[in-house]
C-alpha cells in the first residue's frame, strides 16, 4: 500500500478513510510490512536501476527505498505523508534519501532517473483511469533513455476470486491481529480493503480504495505515454509470467528503445 495524494499547497482537511498513513505511520510495517517480498525487490530493482539515481513514488516508511540505497544507488522518493516521511527519516540511512513532499501522480520533481518504481500495489491507489494515465506520462517525461518504469499489481481475475472471501487473517511482524475484508465493484474497476487491526487492547481500522486494471489496459496506457513492455513477471523474484499468477511485475521503456 502507499499512502494517500495531497496537494502540494493547501491541502483541504484530511479524509478519514484515507488518513492512514499520517495515522499509523509508526506501525504501517508492523502490521503491512509482508505485503512486499523486500529481498526480491530490492534485487530486482537495483538490477534495473543501475547507475542511477533511481524513484520511488509513495516509498512510506522506506522498506525498499533504505535497502536498495544500501545498494550503493542513489534514491529520491515522492511522499503525500509528511508522517511516513519523517518515519522514514528517522530510520538508519534515512537521511540519505531525496523527499519530495506532493501528489507522486503527477512526479513533481526536477531531473531524470533510470528507474521510476512503485510496489506493494501501490499503483492502483490513483483513483482513476485518467491519473494513472497522467503518472505514466509523468514517469515516461523523467525517464533517462534506457531508463524503466516498474511497478507491480494485482490481476483483476484474482479480485474476482477472492470476492466472496469474508475475511483474511493477514501474517504481521509484531503478532498483531489484523483482518482484511475485500470489497470489488467490477463494473466500476474498483475495490475498497478494509482492515480491522486488534493492537493490545485497542482496535483499529484503516479503510483503502483502489482502482484496477487489467495488464492489456495499462500496456495501452504505456503506449499512450510513449512506453511500451520491455518484459512482464510473475513476481519480484523475476519468474515467470503464467496462468496461475496473483499479480504481475511490469516493466515499461520509452518506445523508441533499442
């Protein structure tokens, strides 16, 4: 997950529903740290992202940024959170990582990079067709040449699967109790996760919109913003894309790249 896009001036008052991670920024890892695969991640990003310097948008508490800097590859992050920010900050080589503080929809940096990434399904958070469109333009405009655009999602058949679900016990870090509920509204593309957390004796809920789409959309989306598939995995450890895949590793180029 990723955290909620606000304004770079101005902001109007916060939304409940998606103040999660202004909220919990302290504990998001704690009780979400699983949702990425950090080893193989990291490895497949500092693979791309060599010599740098590399993007992420909506890096949060930095679970990938800190360890691909690590690498030795010098990383900027874009951060709606001013508190996922200053966790991130706090933490060890923190302060070695370019923030910028903005809606990372729109990349509103200076600069270019040979590789602009999200994870953790952090691309579907933009709320609708036209802002995902927007972000892939943005990304293609701050692409080096030979640069990439990486991000991974969920296939909208495993939505539909998990539909009926009534619940899930999701794995934590800290033995946190922590529940999700997926709503999926298939004629709108979108679905809502709701996450009941039993923290000691308190109980709390974050509540997060998404909006999918399918491989062929966002290959189309490419397209329109001058990219196209450089290769497609079935994860971050780099197999292979099948039938029997959850989600998908996307891999985008400018379109005039050899």
């Amino acid at each position: 997950m990723s955290v909620d896009a606000e304004p770079t001036t101005a902001p109007p008052a916060e939304d409940p529903d998606r103040s999660y991670a202004n909220r919990f920024a302290a504990r998001y890892d704690d009780w979400f740290g699983h949702a990425v695969p950090a080893q193989d991640t990291v490895a497949l990003l500092a693979e791309l992202g060599a010599p740098g310097p590399v993007l992420e948008l909506g890096p949060g508490t930095g679970r990938i940024a800190l360890p691909l800097a690590a690498t030795g590859l010098e990383v900027h992050g874009i951060d709606s959170s001013p508190a996922m920010a200053a966790e991130l900050r706090s933490r060890p080589g923190g302060e070695h990582i370019k923030l910028t503080i903005g809606d990372f929809t729109d990349v509103p940096v200076d600069g270019s990079y040979s590789l602009i990434y999200l994870a953790g399904g952090t691309f579907f958070e933009i709320p609708s067709q036209e802002a995902q469109l927007r972000c892939f333009e943005a990304a293609a405009r701050h692409l080096k040449p030979g640069g990439v655009f990486v991000f991974d999602s969920l296939l909208p058949e495993t939505l539909s699967a998990s539909q009926s679900a009534a619940g899930r016990v999701l794995p934590t870090a800290d033995g946190s109790l922590v529940v999700r509920h997926r709503q999926v509204d298939r004629a709108a593309q979108r679905y809502e996760s709701h996450y009941l957390i039993a923290d000691g004796r308190q109980l709390n809920h974050v509540h997060v919109r998404f909006r999918y789409a399918g491989f062929g959309e966002l290959d189309l989306m490419a397209r329109l913003a001058g990219l196209r598939l450089r290769r497609r995995h079935g994860g971050w450890a780099g197999e292979p894309f099948h039938d029997s895949c959850t989600y998908h590793v996307s891999v985008y180029e400018h379109a005039d790249s050899l």
